[in-house]
C-alpha cells in the first residue's frame, strides 16, 4: 500500500510525533513562564511607584 508507514518506521514516526509534542509543549510552557515572570516583575514596579 502506497503512503501507509509500516513496520519500524512506523514507530520512530510515532516517536518523532511524540518528541516534538514534547518540545513543543515545553516551549509553551517556558513562554508563558517568561512572560508570567515580566508581568509580574512589572506589577512589582508599579506597585513600588504608588506608594
């Protein structure tokens, strides 16, 4: 059958599938973290400009 992914291939390419969700998974996750840290470091500033 043309364009079915059998034997081991098939397996590195669930592999691959599941790395790159993982990667990519964590770079969400370090994106937010980083832009969650800024925020907060600016929140932090205004505060201190009020009092």
């Amino acid at each position: 059958m043309t364009g079915v992914i059998s034997g081991s291939g098939q397996w590195a390419y669930v592999a691959a599938a599941y790395a790159l969700t993982a990667l990519l998974t964590g770079a969400v996750l370090w994106s937010s973290w980083r832009a969650m840290a800024k925020a907060e470091r600016r929140s932090d500033a205004l505060r201190r400009d009020r009092k």
